[in-house]
C-alpha cells in the first residue's frame, strides 16, 4: 500500500482531527496592501493610539532576550483599577479571539452546545467547530432584542456580542443578567469590542453574577488591532480554571507593555471615541438620505440596508474604486461600514453617489 501523500488535500485532511478536516477555516476581512485604498471593511480605528504607546513598547523593546510576563501581572492590575474588579479575575488574551478559544476550549466537549443569537461574530461558528462542539443559532427579531428561546436552550456557553456586529445594536443588560442567572451552569460571554463606543457595559456585574465573563479587545476603541490584545473579567475562580488553558507566554512584551500605557491614557481613547461617534452620526445620515436605512449604531460601525437587494455589486463596485465595505451572504441587502475618518466617509459617500447616479 502507497503511503499518504501529504501534499494532497484528501491524504492532509486524514492527518488531522475530523474537526479540522471538515472546517472551511475562518475568512478574516481583507488586508490590502496598498495604503491608499479606503478600508472600511474590518471595523479597525483609523486614529492612531495613545502616543504613549510607541513610547512604552520602544522601552519594552531593549528586553526581549527575555520571556516576557506569563501572568501579564501589571496589564491585570491596571485593568482590575480601571474597571473595578479583583485583578485575579482578570485574564489576558492574545486578541479577544484568542479568549473566545480559551473559553470554548476550558468548558465545552464535543457535541456539547453553544448559544447564540445570529447573525453575528462568524468567528463564534468556527471556534464552536474546531472545538467539537454544536453551535445552536437563535435569529435575533426585527427589534434586535435577545431571543426570547435562548434562554432556556440549555447551552453550555452562551456569547452574547454586546453591542452586536454587525447590526451595531445593543441590548439591555437585565436580559445578559437574567441570562446568567437563570443558567446558572453555563458560562454567559458578553463580548463587549464596542462597548465604548456606547454606554451599556456588563462589567458592574463581573463578580456579582458568578459564571459572567466580559470580554474586551483593544483593537477597536484603543487603536491597537495591530498589537493583539483582550481582556477577560471574571471570579477569581473562573479565571483560575481559564489560566489552565492558556499559553504560557501567550502575550508578548511588546503587547503587555502597549497596552497598558493604553489603558493609563484614558483621555487619549476617549478622544479618538468621540470623534468616530460624531463621523457615525454624519455617516448615518448621508447614507439615509442616499436611500438606505441604516440600522441605529451603538459601535464604530453601521448596518446600512440598501435601497437595491442585493449589496454584494455595490460591494464589488466600491472595492475596484479603491473603497472596502463588508458584505455578507448571510445578510445579502446590506452593508457593514466601518467609521472612518471624515476623509474617509467623504470618499465612500462620494463613490455611492456616483454609483447610485448610474
Ligand atoms: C464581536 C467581536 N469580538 C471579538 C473580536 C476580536 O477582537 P480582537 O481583535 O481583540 O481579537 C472582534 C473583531 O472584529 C469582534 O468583532
């Protein structure tokens, strides 16, 4: 018998767990390489962070012969002070996404169920698969309330994306916290990204409601998707069970050192917020009176319904002008739109406007 060629697709597939095997593998949004095209397609800040920064990570940098931190000790406590919980409920991600998989990889076996409402994070779905678990999918209503059967699904893990992408929405956190409590033995994941681009954080209950974890990233509101950093908030207990699935070196230095000279220069964040929630505003508007409906944001991103049906050739069009939106199969007659700078938005409503004139 011929031994397996592992450079064919077929035999490679047989050497990997049928987890892996069946995954089409997640599509991250475009990276262009050429810096004039107008990215507004992954949802990043288009401010630069805190000077501050640069000034940490250039100190951090005479270090690195050296293992950074595995308990990123100082990131933890900054962040315990600034939102009010123990520091030894706190844990660091490579990215939120690396926390997601810490999450799913502590808590559910194969088969077991994921719950959440859709459409959202698409990351959640290949996550849930790599893991062998089952995700279970509950359609949020036209109101964008939480559905009213998850909760009583009986998941192991619920994610809630609070506020939601991509409909930009948010929802109360009585029904996060009725969520929690009447699952008591299941982990609730409020996956705040956007959260300060609103008002409406989970945090005020990480403690209070034992099998919450509230997730932030620092790639949206701090400017720093290029650096890889989130933060999990839990019981010191939960966290304790979560540490035994982290890498043991998982951030890096450089990491460790960026993003709490980023948290310590609140002002500088707040800055950058504001501005993107005034170009939020402006977007919405002109997009409204280009004849979309424009679903209201709470986050740095807008759901705009298309006057045509199907967005996917807007998409394209935009995209050969140099200007890059999201557009999902899942939700064909729309568009995601990051907030970009006032440039920015000023050329994408200028290519809609033309292309609407056609
Ligand atoms: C809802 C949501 N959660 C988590 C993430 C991942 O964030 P991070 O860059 O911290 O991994 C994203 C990124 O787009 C997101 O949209």
């Amino acid at each position: 018998m011929s031994a397996p060629n592992p450079s064919d697709s077929g035999s490679a597939r047989r050497l990997v767990r049928p987890a892996v095997a069946a995954l089409a593998g997640y599509v991250p949004g475009e990276q262009p390489s050429d810096p004039r095209v107008v990215k507004l397609n992954t949802n990043e800040n288009p401010y630069p962070p805190s000077p501050r920064v640069a000034e940490a990570i250039a100190a951090a940098a005479g270090n690195l012969h050296l293992y950074p931190d595995p308990d990123s000790s100082a990131l933890r406590r900054a962040a315990a002070r600034l939102y009010g919980v123990d520091p030894d409920g706190v844990v660091v991600g490579n990215g939120s996404d690396e926390l997601l998989a810490m999450l799913l990889r502590a808590a559910v076996d194969p088969g077991e169920v994921v719950a959440y409402p859709i459409p959202t994070y698409s990351l959640y779905d290949t996550q849930v698969a790599l893991q062998g678990g089952r995700s279970m999918h509950f359609p949020y209503p036209a109101d964008w309330s939480l559905p009213e059967a998850i909760f009583g699904c009986g998941a192991r893990v619920f994610f809630i994306c609070n506020p939601n992408a991509p409909s930009g929405t948010l929802v109360p956190l009585d029904a996060i916290e009725r969520l929690a409590r009447e699952n008591p033995g299941s982990i609730v994941v409020a996956d705040e990204a956007y959260v300060d681009f609103c008002d409406g954080t989970a945090v005020g209950l990480v403690g209070r409601v034992p099998n919450l974890v509230v997730l932030r990233s620092f790639s949206k509101s701090y400017s720093l998707a290029g650096l890889r950093v989130g933060l999990a908030m839990t019981t010191p207990a939960l966290a304790a069970e979560l540490l035994k699935v982290k890498d043991s070196y998982n951030l890096d230095r450089l990491a460790q050192a960026g993003a709490l000279a980023a948290l310590e220069d609140q002002a500088a964040m707040r800055a950058n917020v504001d501005r993107v929630r005034a170009t939020r505003a402006r977007l919405s508007a002109e997009l409204g009176r280009l004849g979309f409906r424009v679903v209201p944001s709470e986050t740095n991103f807008v759901l705009a319904y298309g006057p045509g049906e199907s967005q996917e050739g807007v998409a394209r069009s935009l995209k050969e002008r140099g200007v890059l939106v999201r557009w999902f199969r899942a939700l064909p007659d729309a568009l995601r739109i990051s907030v970009g700078t006032d440039a920015q938005v000023d050329r994408l409503l200028d290519e809609l406007r033309s292309l609407v004139a056609r």
